[in-house]
C-alpha cells in the first residue's frame, strides 16, 4: 500500500485524524457523535504531543517559520482541538 504524502490541501484532515487517533477515534466516529467536541478529550501531555508533531508537519508542508507555524496551530486548535481535562 502506498503511503498517503501530506499536503495543503490534506494537512487539516490528516492533522484531525491524528489527534482522533490519539484518543481511541477515527473520523468516522465523528459522524455517529454530533458532540464529539464536547465528548472526547485530550490531557494536556496528548495535547504537547500532539503539538511536537504538527509544528514541524505545518513548518514543512507550508515552508512557514516557527511563529507562523504555532500561529497556524493555534488557529486549529481553536477549530478543531480537543479540550484538555487532566
């Protein structure tokens, strides 16, 4: 099987199923739980490992700085993150 390559037109999707991985989830999931924002949570040790991994994912697949970078996570953080509860 081919491995899928990441790019600017996948990189959200990809991002979002490895955070749902993290946490026991898939995408399909999502559909079975219009909630799932509210549902399914990170701790805050998934959620720096989460980051650790997509900084330098964003950095390579936009050719952005560092800064750019934490600001683009940030941005789908906002959107898409799941909450943190220790």
């Amino acid at each position: 099987m081919k491995k899928k390559t990441i790019n600017r037109t996948n990189i959200s999707n990809h991002l979002l199923e490895y955070q749902l991985n993290m946490v026991g989830k898939k995408m399909i999931d999502i559909l079975d739980d219009d909630r799932w924002y509210f549902n399914w949570t990170f701790t805050s040790s998934q959620k720096e490992e989460f980051k650790a991994y997509a900084i330098p994912l964003l950095q390579k697949t936009f050719k952005f700085n560092k800064t750019k970078a934490n600001a683009t996570f940030a941005w789908f953080d906002l959107q898409f993150g799941l909450r943190i509860k220790n």
